[in-house]
C-alpha cells in the first residue's frame, strides 16, 4: 500500500473498541535513544542518517517486517507530510525535519515508529476506546523486536536516556483520547482539568502539546516517567480516566433531565448547519461534528454511528481534502470540499 492509500481505509484504532462512549482511542508511546550517539537535535546530517539506517535494518530483522511502510521525510512533500500528521501517525516536530527522520507504519495504522524527532526513535502503539494496557503490550513487543538489532542509551540509575529531561526513566507517555462536550457545555471542564492537572497528569488538545481542544477533543497523559514501572502509570491513568469519563457521563445526563430543549437544539442546530452550508472551516466542522457525535451518544440521532463521525474528524482536515481533491486548494476551496464532503455523508444517512 503507498500513502496515497491510507485515504481510502481508516485507522483500526477508529475501530469499535472497549468502554468506547466518549473515548475515542489510548495511545503509548516510547521515546528510545541509540547509545553513545548525539540526540538528533544536535547531531549531524550524517550521524542522523547512520541512525536511519541502523533502524531499517533493525526493522529488517522483525519477523512482521513486512506488514510496515516506510517514509523518508525528505522524500515526501508538505503535504504527504501533512498527511501523516493529520492520522496522528507523526508528529507535528516530525513533519518539519528532514535528512535521516521518517517513519514506519504498519498497515492498520495501530503501530508507528518516528525515526529523529526529538529521540532517535519514538515508538506508538494506538488502539480504539479505552485499551492502555492492549496498547502497552503491543509497543512493549514491537520495542524488544527492535532491541534485538539495536543499542538504547540505558542507565541502571535512571532508565532510558531521553532528549528531554521529562521522558528519562520508562520513556512511557501513555494517554487517551476523550470527548467531553457534557464537561464543556455544563462549564464544569476547567475544575476537571484543574483536578486531573494537579495529580500529575497532563490534558492537552487534539494535537497534543500546545493544542486547543477542538471539537470538545481532549488528551489526558501521565507526566511522570521516572521512579514508577509502565503498568504502574498506566493503572493510574486508566484509574482518572475512567472517573472523568463518569463525570462526563454525569454531566451528559443532567443536561438531558435539565436542559433537555437546549440540547436537542444544539444538536439540531448543528445538523441543519452542516446539511445546508456550503462553506465550511476546519475549526468550525468540528465543533459542529462534536455537537452530532454527542447527539449520536444520547440517542437524539439513532442512524448514525459514532465511529463514522470519529472518521469524518480526520476526513475533513486540510491535507485529506487536498489530497483526495488531487491537488493543492486555497483555503476557500478546502472549504467548499469540506462543507460537501460532510453534507453528502449526512446525505447517506
């Protein structure tokens, strides 16, 4: 499959999934560094394809090699890069680098590993609704394959040797994906947030690090590495999860016995929006997908799938339009495609 393929299939981790409701998908990530070789932030064009390379044939000796695509970021274009990040299968850091930094996939989009980031390797698995601990096996397997072929910078004081200070230890970043616009709508998401942020965990945006929550789409992630075994931080996170995800539910439901008329025409007005508008931005798609994802949740739109709406997030977004469009658009052309693209799928309806 080549990367224009990827638009015409979905991620597995868009799949139906366990405790599904407001999680859309878990994530764990491992940040790995090779020893006795300069982060790639400091190394040269050399050292930084000498790492490339040692990763190919690293992946070479992995029995499911196969199953794995590979790309070179200075082989692609902006826009296959955009591409990528818009799947959430590299990072935004990632997409703007260029000799020695790539990626590889594995067809059903649930494996990636970023090559010169910020670490020489970044390892993910992602897996649909909430599923840490699939997750976490799934990258702790891919990650001993990978050892086999390959040296870590290892400390037995301090674990693994990170870039950045904050990764050193386990290199563990486990988070989940989560829809929240019950928190949102009642005004009740700022003391969750509070309260999440002051047990050490971090809630970030769509996008991660330094994102807004589009779309009422937020990430709840540990920020301690260090001191603590994986299955130790996942617990935990799964643990806060699974409360905010009451608390969400909560809030869904008082709003329901409360203001049952507001949300039927939030939910109706966002409908009759995105049926009708012929030009449509990014930002406010998602909001008005938010608003029929939740209706889709608490039964106001019984034909339609949550999952569907969770495909059409990423669907909608600039470089998918493009590249599905077989050409590069001005902003106002993205979003004439984008206002089509979602009234036909209400369409089909």
């Amino acid at each position: 499959m080549t990367l224009d393929g990827l638009l015409q299939r979905h991620g597995g981790w868009l799949e139906s999934g366990p405790a599904e409701g407001p999680v859309i998908s878990s994530r764990v990530r491992l940040a790995r560094n090779l020893r006795d070789t300069t982060f790639p932030g400091w190394a040269s064009k050399e050292v930084r394809n000498r790492v490339w390379n040692e990763v190919v044939l690293a992946f070479d000796r992995v029995p499911e090699n196969g199953s794995f695509l590979r790309w070179r970021m200075d082989e692609l274009s902006a826009l296959d890069r955009d591409l990528l990040f818009e799947r959430h299968l590299i990072s935004r850091e990632l997409a703007e680098r260029q000799a020695g930094s790539g990626v590889f996939v594995n067809e059903d989009e649930c494996r990636a590993v970023m090559v010169n980031e910020e670490d020489h390797i970044r390892l993910q698995s992602l897996q649909p609704g909430l599923n840490l601990q699939k997750a976490w096996e799934v990258a702790d397997a891919l990650d001993n394959a990978l050892e086999q072929g390959l040296s870590y910078a290892f400390s037995s004081k301090l674990g693994y040797l990170t870039a950045c200070p904050s990764n050193v230890g386990t290199g563990l970043r486990a988070s989940v994906m989560l829809h929240l616009p019950g928190l949102v709508l009642t005004e009740e998401i700022k003391p969750v947030i509070n309260a999440v942020s002051k047990i050490g965990l971090a809630v970030r945006g769509l996008w991660g690090e330094g994102s807004e929550a589009s779309g009422h789409m937020f990430q709840i992630s540990n920020q301690i590495t260090l001191g603590k075994p994986e299955l130790e931080i996942i617990a935990n996170l799964e643990q806060i999860v699974l409360e905010v995800i009451e608390h969400e539910k909560n809030a869904r439901l008082r709003l329901m016995e409360k203001q049952e008329i507001r949300v039927r025409d939030h939910v109706g007005r966002a409908y009759g929006i995105l049926s009708n508008a012929a030009l449509m931005t990014t930002g406010e798609a998602l909001d008005l997908l938010s608003a029929l994802r939740m209706g889709t949740d608490i039964g106001l739109l019984p034909g339609m799938a949550r999952r569907d709406i969770d495909r059409l997030f990423i669907r909608i977004h600039p470089a998918h339009l493009q590249k599905e469009a077989g050409e590069v658009l001005t902003s106002e052309e993205r979003d004439i495609k984008r206002a089509l693209l979602i009234r036909k799928f209400l369409e089909a309806k």
